[in-house]
C-alpha cells in the first residue's frame, strides 16, 4: 500500500492524531495566477502546494451535477442576445451565457427538459437506457486502472449523481417543487430510471474491484438549509439510496469491506446530517463555512463523520494574520481527532493570490503534517 493511500485510509477510520491527507477541492483562480502572479503554465501543483499523491481511484459512467445522457443531447446555440447567448447545453438544457464562453462562472438556466410526462419519455428517458452498448465499452477501457489502484491500496470510489441533483438537472429547482406535489408518479418514474442505470453500472465495476466508498453529488442544500423538506428527501430519494446501497454491499467481492457513503451538498448542511445518516452516511462535503458550516461543530457532534471540506474560501484573500486565525481554530482539534481531510469549501476563487495560497499551504502542511 502506498503512503498516500495508508494516510487516506487512516483518514477514513478516523485514526486520532494521524497526519491529515493533503489535497484540494477544486480552482477558479488559476488564470488569474498566470497572468498576475506569473505562474507558469506548466507548474507542478502537488510539488508546489505539497499535495499527497493521489490515493482514489474515481469509477465514472454515472454523471456527476448532469445526468449520465448516452447519447448526450446536441450542444447548439438556440439564440443570439449581442453579448449573450442562449445555448443548449448537452443535459438538454436552455442556458443563457456569455457569446463564446460558456464555463468558469455560474450560467442563468432558462428551461429544463423535463416537463411532463411527454417530453420525459420522449426526449429524456431513453438516454438512460442501461443496455446501451456504449457504456460497456468505457468501462471495459477504465477496469484495468481500478484493478492497478486497487493492488496499491487506493480507495476505490464509485461517484454518482445524487437523485435531488438529478431531479434539478433534469426539471429546475423550482418546477421540480410543483412536481413533487403535482406529478409524483413522473418523479417516481424519473428516480427508478436513475436507480436502473446506477445500479447497473455498478454492478458490472463490481465484478472486478471492490467498491471502497460511494459518493453522491447532491447539492441539496443552500445557505438556510435543505432545498426540499425532510418529507420529501424520505419519499423520493432515500428509498432508492438504501436499496442501491443494499445491492452494491451484497454484490461485494470482498465481504469484510467496509463501504463509506458520502454526501456532497454546498450550503447549510446540519439539518440533513440527520437524514443521510438514515442510510449510513459516513462522509461529508464540503461544509460551506459562508453559509454557516463549522467543521469543528460538526465533528464534536459527529464524532464518527468523516469530514472533507470546511475551510473559508473567502479568508484567504484576507492575507496571513487571517489565514493563521481561521486555521488554528480548526486544524489542531480536528487533527487530535482525526477524520479530517482540509480543503477549501469549494474551488480557490480568483480573489486569492498565489502568495496567500501558498501560504495556506505551508500553514496547513505545518499544522496538519
């Protein structure tokens, strides 16, 4: 087993004192890096910021904030509006963004897929089709990695859409409230679709590895709290989460494995730490600190949640002094417990500078190491 992996694991069972696994949650900051900090094009961010090696491998093939589409709908532009411009996107979306840029900022979605059971059926569901010959093929290509990563001890991750992400990709936030009352049965019909294909694919990743951690992206949560009730997650989405979970632990080649759930939700995520709880959630992410997250709340109430995430984006822009404040309160308690793995609680925006990056980083390896 690797070092890094070793650490990982260590993470994962929670291991008090043991040295934090370093990595990062995501970057929107690194044009302005180049062009203002003179970063170079080539740099090296584990030797520069002293990452761990990389100690998961990812199984893909079930989306991630967009349904797994085979084949994905047309990307084509819909409407010229001078400086913007209305496209749809390839999870069959109308978005409306800036001409000839459509990535690294938060788009305006227009219209969604899914509106009745006609456009449903006729547009939408069979692109989920598990049968589809293609999907086969990329795993056949990806099998091979999983089984090296697995020799050397890395986690073997299967990563999903969440069913309340799905439900959004597919239908908006807000219509998809109208239809959890006016169409139950079309929300039903849309969540064993999704059931169907994930349950299918994993089926087929686990008769060659076996499976470490599953992962949903979900996204449920904003800054006051669930998107949706606590009813509704019950109804809708947790039947489909226990039973897919129940299959993949019985499928399992390795019987004596423990399998970790994770959930991943921006937001305010104490109200539904409860509720995933339900179905053995046992890793979270990212805890958004501006919208009220504490990691070290989370983890003196949860002493037995794996925690990802956590650190205030924002402080980083603020400059050293800020920096060792926000870091000192969290590292030390959650390092002596273990269980922690430090990132920021979403991509590094581009109001930090590769100075103050870099100085999170040597602070965090000093405090964390």
């Amino acid at each position: 087993m690797t070092e890094a992996a070793r650490k990982l694991r260590d993470t994962y069972d929670i291991v008090p004192g043991a040295p934090l696994y370093k990595k990062e949650f995501g970057f929107y900051c690194i044009e302005r890096w180049q062009e203002v900090d003179g970063l170079s094009t080539d740099a090296d961010f584990k030797e520069l910021f002293d990452y761990d090696d990389e100690a998961s491998f990812k199984l893909g093939q079930l989306g991630w904030c967009e349904a797994a589409f085979f084949p994905a709908f047309e990307e084509k532009v819909l409407e010229d509006r001078g400086e913007y411009e209305v496209v749809q996107d390839y999870a069959g979306r109308a978005v409306l963004c800036f001409k000839g840029r459509r990535s690294g900022f938060m788009p305006e979605y227009l219209d969604h897929p899914v509106k009745d059971w006609k456009t449903w059926e006729e547009n939408v569901k069979w692109r989920m089709d598990p049968s589809t010959p293609e999907r086969f093929e990329a795993i056949k290509n990806r099998v091979p990695k999983a089984i090296e990563a697995a020799k050397e001890g890395q986690m073997i991750v299967q990563g999903l859409i969440g069913g309340y992400m799905y439900l959004r990709s597919l239908i908006g936030p807000e219509q998809l409230l109208y239809m959890f009352y006016d169409q139950p049965d079309l929300i039903l019909d849309c969540t064993k679709t999704w059931f169907a294909l994930a349950d299918r694919i994993i089926e087929e990743h686990q008769k060659h590895v076996t499976i470490d951690e599953i992962f949903f992206a979900e996204d449920i949560c904003y800054n006051h709290g669930p998107l949706i009730s606590p009813d509704m997650i019950r109804e809708f989405i947790l039947p489909f989460y226990a039973q897919l979970i129940h299959n993949l632990k019985a499928r399992q080649i390795d019987q004596g494995r423990k399998l970790f759930v994770q959930i991943d939700t921006d937001g305010f995520a104490d109200p539904v730490i409860p509720i995933y709880r339900e179905i053995g959630m046992n890793v979270m992410s990212p805890f958004e600190v501006a919208s009220g997250c504490d990691v070290v709340r989370t983890a003196r109430e949860n002493p037995d949640l794996v925690i990802s995430g956590g650190i205030d984006k924002r402080v980083l822009a603020q400059g050293p002094r800020a920096i060792d404040e926000m870091l000192e309160r969290v590292i030390p308690p959650l390092r002596e417990r273990g269980g922690f793995i430090p990132t920021c609680d979403h991509g590094v925006p581009a109001e930090v500078s590769l100075a103050n990056y870099q100085y999170y980083r040597k602070r965090i390896v000093e405090l964390g190491g």
